[in-house]
C-alpha cells in the first residue's frame, strides 16, 4: 500500500526491524495496530514492507500526535511484547517531510 495524497508539512514515523524466530502472533498484533493507530487524531497514512528486514513508514500531521500514538496503552502493550519476542532489533526514527515528489503512468 502506498499513500499518495499527503500534503507537505507533515511527519513520517520510520520503523525499521529485523525479527527473531518466534513471530507466534507478531501478523495480528502488526494488522491491530495499523488499524488502531487509523482511529489516532492526527494519523495520515501507513506504508510497509515485511521480510527479512521489515519497514513501516506511518505519517502524522504533528509531533503531538506521534507522542500520543507513543503513549497509547494498547500500542506500549505491543511494543513490549515486540521487545520481549519478535524484535531482534529496531530502530525509530522521526522526520518533517517538508517537500515531496512523485510519477505516475
């Protein structure tokens, strides 16, 4: 999936992952938290590609909305249970797309 009609300024959360062995319930957990996330005041879009390095790309209209995404209870649960079982490593970063670009056929 790809987001298209996003509007500069805006913020793009970048999740980049690499997985342990153990992904018993890693699928469900990633889809309810796209969807959760979804229902999060301030929320854009969402973009990933899952295999031996995963990338999620999540787009946010402020700083304040991230840092309550951050802080959503559901979300922490997640994010613990990631740390615990399915992460071998992760790394997060937070960037202000201020110009963006495309082509379309």
């Amino acid at each position: 999936m790809i987001v298209y009609s996003l509007k500069p300024p805006y913020y793009a959360v970048i999740f980049t992952s690499t997985v342990t062995n153990d992904l018993d319930g890693y699928e469900e957990t990633a889809n309810k938290m796209e969807e959760l996330a979804k229902e999060q005041p301030g929320y854009l879009g969402i973009e990933y590609a899952r295999s031996e390095v995963g990338i999620t790309v999540s787009y946010w209209k402020d700083l304040n909305s991230i840092t309550q995404w951050k802080n959503n209870i559901e979300h922490t649960a997640a994010r613990e249970l990631g740390r615990k079982k399915w992460y071998q490593k992760y790394q997060l970063r937070i960037c202000k797309v201020e110009r963006e670009y495309g082509f379309e056929r």
